[in-house]
C-alpha cells in the first residue's frame, strides 16, 4: 500500500519537474536578452510576432487579446490580487508609493493605472503632508482598457477620493496607450506604472513613450513580477502559479484562460538586470531595481537627467 502510495508520488514529481523545465525551456526561447521577448519576424510574411504568454500571435493580435483578458477581470480584478498574492499585494504598492515619495506639485501619470491602486495611495500620502503653499498637485489615471478606468473611477468615489473632496488636487481618468500616449512633451515629473508593463506589445515603445512625456528631472518608476534570486524557490513559485492561479481563478472569478495568460505573462517577462538595461536604453539615467519578496516583484527606477 505504502510502495503505491510512493510510486504515485514520485511520478506526480517527475510530471511537475518535467511541465516546469518545459515552461522554462518555452520561456528562455522567448525571452532571452532584453529585447527577445518583444517581437520577431514572421516567418510567414512581413508582419511581426510577439508573445501572448507562452503562445506567439501577430502583433496586431495581442493588444485585442489583452484587451479582452482585462475585459473578463476587472470587477474581479482587486479581489483576485488579494487571494492570488494572499494580501501582500498591498505592502508592494505602499511601497513602491513610499519609493516614490510625492510632494505637492507633482505632476503625476499613473499608466495602466486601471482601478486606481496607485493612485489612491499617492492622494491619500499627498493629503497627510503639509501644503502651507496651497501647491496644487495632479495625477492622471491612465489604461488602455476603459472597463478597468471606470472601475476606478467608481471606487474612487466610494472612497471619497475625488476633486471635490481633496483640496488643490485635480485628478484626471484618460484611456490610452501606453505605445502612444495623447499628452504633449514634457507634462508631467512623475510616470509610474504597476503590473502593466509586461502587457504591452512593444516595451520598449512603452519606455520610450514615458520618457518623451516626462520633464527634465521626472521620474520614471515601475513595479512589476519578475524572478526570484533562488532557484529552489523559484521553482516552489512556479508550481503555485501554475498550478494554483488559474483553478482559484476559475472559482472566484469564473476565469481560469485570463489567469493562465497572467501566469504566463510573468514568466516571459525580461530579469531585472535585462529590464534595466531596457530602461537606459530608452535615454534613462540612474536606473536601479530593488527586490521585494525575494524577487517576485521589484521596482525599477530610472531619472530624465
């Protein structure tokens, strides 16, 4: 009974092992260096491929196929954080807002800012800091996904986080592209953008687009999933991800395809050390990351000198 019992084990093993040395094997193909893991030529034509997760589609595609993972989540959208990350979710994003440190007078762009995490975090340290100079501070709220805005917007509303309510603040809801930002050169001094990034198509037009819009001296700031420093512990992660997120994605959400892609989307994600070359390449100086949790997320900074 007990020599069953093993050999059951030792193949669910050898079945784990095999499934996550064929998802790294799937993703070093796809994200090897910094810019692998953007677009490559199709070798049936002209038009060139990217990733959605571990599938390759036409450019053209992945912008509707996000578009319409985004679509499925967003009422879910802070429910499935808090379960998938078991709160800590929230520690990350105070945080990254701490690393930021806002003052009166910012000018801040929140890309992919969807239902407004960030956002409210930097209002509500605004409105505990003195402002004897009455300086006025902005944020725009910016996502490609309408859906997701008016989430936010909603819930800034229950929260009591609206113009009306906050002294010297205007708040801003835009939909746009990341790729292809609406604004004029130089409006704002801050750009920050959390869990979004490793969703467009084109990161590098993305960190191009964030450098173009800030102001000499703005501040370019980024908090997304990576990969942890520990192989042991990475592996751990993989099988929670893999094999946790899309079934408690389909029983809180009714979602298992959305959170497979999300998974997914975080292993083709560029290192650390790759993501921070992108970053200076696209003109940033003063680039660092930090690690948070081992490596599971980190911050990217870099400055428009």
């Amino acid at each position: 009974m007990q020599s069953n019992q093993s050999i059951r084990l030792l193949s669910l093993a050898r079945h784990l092992i095999r499934r996550t040395a064929t998802q790294a094997s799937q993703q070093t193909t796809g994200a090897t260096g910094a810019g692998a893991a953007e677009s490559a030529s199709s070798s049936s034509g002209t038009e060139q491929t990217t990733h959605f997760g571990f599938k390759t589609v036409k450019d053209s595609e992945k912008e509707q196929k996000v578009h319409e993972v985004f679509e499925q989540v967003a009422n879910s959208y802070d429910m499935m954080n808090d379960a998938m990350s078991m709160g800590i979710h929230r520690l990350w994003k105070d945080i990254f807002v701490e690393r930021l440190g806002p003052t009166h007078g910012m000018r801040l762009l929140d890309m992919a800012g969807g239902t407004g995490d960030i956002t409210f975090r930097y209002l509500k340290y605004l409105a505990n800091q003195a402002n004897p100079q009455q300086r006025p501070s902005h944020v725009t709220i910016s996502d490609i996904n309408q859906h997701m805005l008016d989430v936010g917007r909603e819930r800034a509303r229950r929260l009591g986080l609206t113009e009306e309510q906050l002294p010297n603040t205007k708040i801003a809801w835009q939909c746009a592209d990341a790729e292809r930002l609406p604004f004029e050169d130089a409006s704002f001094n801050a750009y920050t953008i959390a869990f979004g990034i490793r969703n467009c198509t084109h990161v590098d037009k993305v960190l191009s687009e964030a450098y173009r819009v800030l102001q000499p001296g703005g501040r370019f700031m980024c908090l997304e999933f990576s990969h942890l420093t520990n192989e042991t512990m990475q592996w751990l992660y993989d099988q929670y991800s893999f094999q946790v997120i899309p079934p408690m994605g389909q029983l809180l959400a009714g979602q298992w395809q959305a959170y497979q892609y999300l998974v997914e989307s975080i292993r083709r994600f560029p290192k650390q050390e790759a993501f921070k070359q992108m970053i200076e390449q696209a003109g940033f100086d003063m680039v660092s990351y930090e690690n948070l949790t081992f490596g599971i997320v980190s911050i990217h900074s870099g400055f428009k000198l």
